[in-house]
C-alpha cells in the first residue's frame, strides 16, 4: 500500500510523458514480420509492451533492446517460428487480440495466457472473424476467453461488419488479412485509433481507407523502417487534468502524440473551458505530435457520447476526475466498452471516486458526475483493482484531497507508465 501526496498547493514544470503504448506494440508487431532491421526510438518500456517483446521472442525474432531504443530484426511473416513455451500476454489486450491476428496465417500452433485480468476480457470479438477467415482456435467458453490455442493457415478475405469500434478488433483482422487470399475490410460502428492503418502504410503497405471502412489486400511484403513512438496521449492526460484541477499550476508537456483518433480529450478539455495551449505541431503525414500547456482552469460539466467516446475511451476515469471538479453536470454515455476493459471501469472509477467525496452515479453505459465537489479524505484506503488507469487517476485526485490517502496495488501502474510516481513527484518539489 503506497501513501499519496494529499493536498497539493501546485504542479509546476515540464514532462515528456513516456512513448505511445498502442504504437510501441504495433512497431514491435510490424518491424517483427517484415523483411529487415526496423529501430525503434522512444519505446515504452511498461511492462504491456514488454510482453509483445517477450512473445515474439519466443517465436524466434531477434529483438534487442536498451532503454527506450529496440531494434527488431525481422524475416518476414514466413520468418517467425513455432514457439516451444507458452506466450505470455501478461495484462495486454493488444498483445492478445492483435497477437492473434498475426498468428491466424502462420502455419503452426501457438499458446496464449495471461494474468486474471486477462482471462475475463472478451475475445470472441477477435477470434470469431479470424475463424470466418480461417484460422483453427479453441480456448475456454468456445474461444472466448484466455487460455486460447490457435493454428494458423492460408487464410480467406473477409468483409467484416464490426459491431464495437475497437481498434484492436479492426487491427487485429487487417494484420490477418496482409496475408489473406483476396481483399479484406472492416467497417465500425464509429472510427477507431489508426495506428496500425498508419503504420502499415510506413512500412511499405498498402491499405484503403473510406469513410469508417478499412481494407487491405492480401499477400502484402512489408519492408523494415525506422520510427519514432510520441509520448502517449492517454499518459499525458494523467497531467492535463492534473493541471487544470490542482491550483496555481502550469504544466508542459512535451512531444505527445495528437493523433486525431486519439485527441478526444483535448476537444473535451476545450469543452468545459480548459486553459490549455497546443504548439509546435509536427509530424502531421506518419503520427503528428506536439507539445501541450495546461494551466489552472475554471470548468463546467459537459456531455460525453458517441463517435467521440472511441477517441477518449481510455481517458474515461481521469475524464471522471475532472467532472468532480467542474461546475454543473456532466454526462459520460455510449461508453459500456468500459466494463471490458482491464477493469469494469464504469464500477471502479464510480466506487473510488465516492471514497474521496465525489457525487458520482455509474449508469447502464457510462456515469453521471455532479460537480463541483471538495474531495476529502481521513486515512483513506483507495484501491487500483490492478489498473494502471485507475491507480494513476486515484494519485491525481489525492492532489486534491485533504486528509491522508493510501493506494492499494500501485505496482499495477507498471502497465504503462514506469515513471508516474517519479514525474508526478517532480511537479510538487
Ligand atoms: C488499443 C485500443 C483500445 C484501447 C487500448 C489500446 C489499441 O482498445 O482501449 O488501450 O492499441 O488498439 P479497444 O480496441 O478494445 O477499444
């Protein structure tokens, strides 16, 4: 159990928030299956991204990595090899669904398992169109959940009619389809992250993008390149919020990716009235980036739905943080995503938050948050529930409270942020 700073008078100073998680996942990915030596700069080192490393290991790529520098020497599709151990996917669902994605055209038999939280996240949403494209799996409930086992093949296009917008889901079937026979597509209900749209782009490939759907046509080669990872957004949004709702403070943050399929939280920031400034944007053809100013703000409540929910889902819990402080209502619906995630995050952000004071309710597909409200604490014992998102917004809103706050199960901030205590800690002295 970890004390919390409590009471903070102010958050003064810069950070440059560590490298995109979804990124850094997908360079690894996509620098493992094509032809050379990809170097990858900037890498999340959390442990989410250190799985991927692990898993593809096993499957005989040389990966070597020093910090945040991992240079991955790949052989192609046909290069990777079956793996003698089980893969570990640790806590990452993008290791998983897109992991699986990868294996449904290797000819071989493979083993995925991961840690509790793992083994009640959904997956039938990947393997369910991977098997209409040809892919052998089985795991516990039918395939739906981990353990899975799968022995990949030559594989079918498919055209797929997603019913979640989940870039992992859409990222998981068109890195099958490099490899299918014919053109393979996806359509969302809203447009999810494209990363992998990009990427596979950087590396040589082809992909068609229209509207909501996305195709790739199959038997792609794709060619090694070198890339830079942007800090993670959805980190940086830890200290956005922070900086608006601690008094007196002014936070920069440096080089954090502003791709528009993840920048929902900026719009929603300028929404309820932030003080926030975004220069020196760069980058803006592969994955834009650019540094961001965030300064005490007075906010009022806002209402949070539809297309723009895809482009904040992560964001969700420290988007609830700063409702506590913003005058008036706000509204978080079409959201029920959030009971998948590593937590049911609808009941975890909920029951946290009423332990520091907050006037929040859960609803069937979001939260509602009356603001604004002073939060308080007495010897406080709040809980991560294992989830990095959750433990980091419980140390956020700690700044705020009065009394003393202990954290239960910080080590899962881990995940994907190695050095928040270390940052956060750096604006307070
Ligand atoms: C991710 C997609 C999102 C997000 C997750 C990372 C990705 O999940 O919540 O943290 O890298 O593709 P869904 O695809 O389940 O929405």
């Amino acid at each position: 159990m970890q004390p919390l700073r409590t009471n903070v008078s102010s958050l003064n100073g810069t950070i440059h928030v560590p490298g995109d998680k979804s990124i850094s996942h997908r360079a690894v990915m996509l620098g493992a299956i094509a032809n050379g030596t990809t170097k990858i700069s900037n890498f999340l080192t959390g442990e989410d991204c250190l799985s991927t490393i692990d898993c593809f290991r096993k499957m005989g790529v040389s990966i070597t990595q020093n910090g945040s520098e991992v240079v991955v020497e790949g052989k192609g599709i046909n290069g990777l090899q079956e793996p003698k151990e089980i893969l570990n996917v640790g806590n990452s669902g993008t290791t998983t669904r897109l992991l699986l994605g990868i294996l449904a055209s290797c000819p071989f038999h493979a083993c995925l398992i991961g840690d509790e939280s793992i083994a009640k996240r959904p997956m039938a949403r990947v393997t369910k169109p991977l098997r209409m494209m040809g892919a052998h799996i089985d795991g516990r409930d039918h395939g739906n959940y981990t353990p899975l086992s799968i022995r990949g093949g030559s594989l079918e296009a498919i055209q797929y009619e997603s019913p979640v917008a989940s870039a992992q889901v859409k990222s998981a079937i068109l890195l099958a389809g490099l490899h299918a026979r014919g053109t393979t597509s996806v359509t969302e209900p809203h447009q999810s992250r494209d990363h992998t749209e990009r990427m596979v782009r950087l590396f040589g490939g082809e992909v068609v993008v229209d509207g909501v759907t996305v195709s790739v046509t199959g038997s792609q080669q794709l060619t090694a390149t070198s890339i830079y990872v942007p800090g993670d957004i959805s980190s940086a949004a830890f200290f956005l919020v922070a900086g608006a709702i601690v008094p007196n403070s002014e936070i920069v943050l440096k080089n954090v990716g502003l791709n528009p399929t993840r920048t929902g939280i900026i719009d929603v920031l300028q929404q309820m009235g932030a003080d926030i400034v975004i220069e020196n944007v760069r980058n803006e053809e592969t994955e834009p980036l650019g540094d961001i100013t965030i300064r005490t703000s007075e906010l009022k409540g806002t209402e949070i739905g539809g297309a723009l929910i895809p482009r904040l889902i992560d964001e969700i819990p420290i988007i609830a943080l700063l409702a506590t402080q913003a005058e008036g209502t706000t509204v978080i619906k079409d959201a029920s995503e959030l009971k998948v995630k590593e937590t049911n995050r609808i009941d975890t952000v909920v029951s946290e938050l009423r332990k520091l004071g907050a006037d929040i309710e859960a609803t069937e597909d979001g939260m509602i948050i009356h603001g604004k409200t002073p939060l308080k604490a007495n010897g406080t014992i709040v809980d991560s529930h294992g989830d990095h998102r959750i433990g980091m917004m419980l140390a956020i809103a700690a700044c705020l409270a009065k009394g003393e706050v202990f954290l239960q199960r910080p080590e899962a901030i881990a995940v994907s942020y190695p050095m928040f205590f270390a940052h956060l800690h750096s604006l307070i002295e």
